[in-house]
C-alpha cells in the first residue's frame, strides 16, 4: 500500500467513512464529516502509524489528503 492509499485508510477511519467516500482532492472544510473530532482523531491515528508524536507545526500543517499523505512518505 503507498502513502496516498494508506492517507486514505486513515483519513476514512477518523471520519468514520468508507475508504471509498474520500475523494481525492479531500480538505479539511470540504468535507462535512472533517470536524474538530475527526481531526484529533486523525491526529492520533497518524502518531500511531508513525510511533511518534506530531509536532506543533507538523499536526497544523495538516489540511488535506495529500499532506497526510506527505507526512507518511517521509
């Protein structure tokens, strides 16, 4: 799986969605399930996956699919 299908996977999980309803292009704004909630819940599954805690700028950072899927592929 490469970083933009596993984004994908964890973008649907803190949203509480089917992989499939994340679209491409998926902003924070956009999408109606893209809360407050569903951010620290992205948070949190992101320091999971990566086994280290999000800094500041790192966690603000993210807004998109394509920057979580840029934070997994580094």
């Amino acid at each position: 799986m490469n970083a933009h299908q596993t984004a994908t996977q964890i973008l649907a999980g803190a949203l509480m969605i089917d992989a499939s309803a994340v679209p491409p292009d998926a902003r924070l704004g956009r999408i109606e399930q893209w809360d407050s909630l569903a951010h620290a819940r992205l948070l949190l599954a992101l320091e999971e996956k990566l086994g280290r805690q999000l800094s500041t700028d790192e966690a603000v950072a993210i807004e998109s699919l394509d920057d979580i899927a840029s934070l997994l592929a580094r």
